[in-house]
C-alpha cells in the first residue's frame, strides 16, 4: 500500500519524501529502478526483476539502493523466488534499520517464512511485527497469516482467536471474508476431529468386543470338541456294554437251544424205545414180524402221547428260542 503510493510518486515526481528521510529532487531517479516499477506496475514480473538486479549492481545510486532491495525482495516473492527474497530482505534490514520501507519488510519477511512452510518462525515473526506496529495497515493482514499458520499447525482454538479478532477489529480489511471463511472451516474441523475420535472409540470399542467374541468363540469351540470327544469315547463304551451283553444273552440262548435238541433226541429216542415191543412180550401176545401188533393197531398207548406232546412242546420252544436268537444276533450287529 504505501509501497504503491510511493512507486507512484516517485514515477511522477522523480523524488521521495517519507518520514524523516528524502531524497533531493535533484538526485534522479536511476532509469533501472524506475523500468522496474514500471514493469511491476504492468505485472511484468520478471522483467521487473531483470531492472531491479541492473540497477542493484550500480554503484553510483547509494540514495535509492534501499528501495532497489526492497523492490527486488518483492518481486522475488511474487515469482517464487522466496530464498533470494529472504536474502534480500535480510540484506535490507542489515543495511537500512531505519528505511521507510522497513515496517512493510518486516510484514514481508514474516510472509516469507509462512510461504516456505516454517509456521512456527512465521508466528514468531508476524507477532514482533504487530508489537512492534500495532496501528499498522498491514495488522489485519498480519493476524490472518498468522492464524493461518497455527491453523497449519493444527493449533485450532488460537487460529479461530485470531481470525475471530480479524473479522470483529478490522471489518473494512478485505481479509474479513477469508476469515470469516475459516472460522467455517475450524468448525467444520472441530466437528470432524470430534466424530474421528468418536469413531476411533467405536472402531476401539468395536475391536475390543470382536476379540472378546472371538475368544468366546474359541472357548466354545473348544468345550464343544471336548463334549463331542467325551461323548464319543462314552458312547464307545455303552456301545461296548451293550455288545457284551448282547454276545452273553446269545451265548445263553444257543445253549438254551442246544439243551432242547438234546432233550427232543432224548424224547425221540425214548418214544421209538417205547414203541418197540420186547421179544418176551412178543411171544406173549403171539405177534411176529409178520403182521402188525394188536395193541398198535388199536392205537398209542397213554406214554406214546404224553412223549409226543413233550416233543411237540420242545420244538415249539426251540422254534421261539431261535426266532429270539435271531432278533439277539440282528441287535448285535
């Protein structure tokens, strides 16, 4: 700002009056310095520069050297060149303490270390420069870098102090409206690093109870294949039991069986003794191998029946035995 009014001035008037310091009017303007305003003005950057560093290697503009570095400084940030405008200034501030052009390159320079990401000399820096000029046109532009850098700093709560105190002190700054904007952004900021540690304790919350479920999970697993391996071995054994069981009754059974065939042969045996008649009772009743008994002819005596109705029993009991054998076996197996 004052800078411009001053490259007006000195573009017109070919002199320079600012505080305490001045130029003679009779000590001209080098053409350099004044191509390279010119040029600035027109938003020729680099050309600018190229008047700036020519008239920087005179010798013979030692009253117009101070506004050479500074313009050179200046041009150099709007290119990019941000080292060599620190040097510059660095260079401007060692040579001119009291340079009416001093409290701009102070702005400039603290702009410079915000520009080149070191936030932290940046906040240093702007903050030497508001003590230092408090009043200065270049306050609000100074709290809103500033914020800007503790913002990048991730200092939220003294950023949104100072783009707060942008927008309430300095309404007319045409830094308001960035300001107002990040105060927005703050918020919003605010919000998301709110729900980011909220979904951190959910995500934490989340995990802590999977692995609980997991571990739960696995102690069931486990006490199930154990119950499945008890089980096993338990049903082996009944199973076992039940086999042994099984084999004996079959074993009784078959004996049971082979009990009643002995005692149907026995039976058998004693019913074809009782039908045959002795050779003394042969001769007794006249019979011979000729012709059948009387007596067998008129029928079976009393001991003939019971015999065969003995016989007839065991077999039916056989017939059961072997029908419960079978089912037994089947069971078995």
């Amino acid at each position: 700002m004052k800078a411009r009014l001053f490259t007006s001035a000195l573009l017109c008037l070919g002199f320079v009056a600012i505080g305490a310091q001045s130029v003679p009017a009779q000590s001209t303007v080098p053409r350099e310095l004044a191509d390279g305003l010119a040029a600035f003005e027109a938003g020729a950057f680099a050309e600018a520069l190229e008047h700036f560093e020519s008239a920087r290697a005179r010798d013979d503009i030692a009253p117009w050297r101070g506004h050479v570095l500074f313009w050179s400084a200046r041009t150099a940030m709007v290119l990019g060149g941000y080292d060599d405008a620190a040097d510059t200034l660095d260079l401007f501030f060692a040579e001119y303490p009291r340079h009416p052009y001093l409290e701009e390159a102070r702005y400039q320079r603290a702009r410079i270390f915000f520009m080149q990401e070191h936030y932290e000399a940046a906040v240093r820096r702007f903050a030497e420069f508001l003590e230092a000029y408090p009043d200065s046109d270049f306050s609000a532009n100074g709290l809103y870098w500033t914020g800007e850098a503790l913002f990048a700093l991730g200092r939220l709560d003294e950023a949104e102090r100072l783009f707060a105190e942008v927008a309430d002190r300095h309404p007319a700054s045409f830094r308001v409206e960035a300001a107002r904007y990040r105060l927005d952004i703050i918020e919003y900021a605010r919000r998301e690093r709110e729900l980011l540690t909220l979904l951190q304790w959910s995500h934490e919350e989340y995990l802590t109870a999977l692995d609980g479920f997991r571990a739960t999970e696995t102690r069931y697993q486990e006490a199930l294949r154990s119950y499945r391996e008890r089980l096993a071995r338990l049903a082996a054994d009944d199973f076992r039991d039940e086999l042994e069981q099984l084999h004996a009754r079959i074993a009784e059974l078959e004996e049971a069986v082979r009990e009643r065939d002995r005692r149907i042969n026995d039976l058998l045996a004693e019913l074809r003794h009782s039908r045959a008649p002795s050779g003394h009772e042969a001769e007794r009743t006249g019979i011979n191998d000729s012709g059948p008994p009387a007596a067998a002819a008129a029928g079976p005596q009393a001991s003939d029946l019971e015999l065969r109705e003995a016989l007839l029993s065991l077999k039916a009991r056989a017939l059961e035995l072997q029908d419960v054998l079978l089912q037994e076996q089947g069971n078995g197996e």
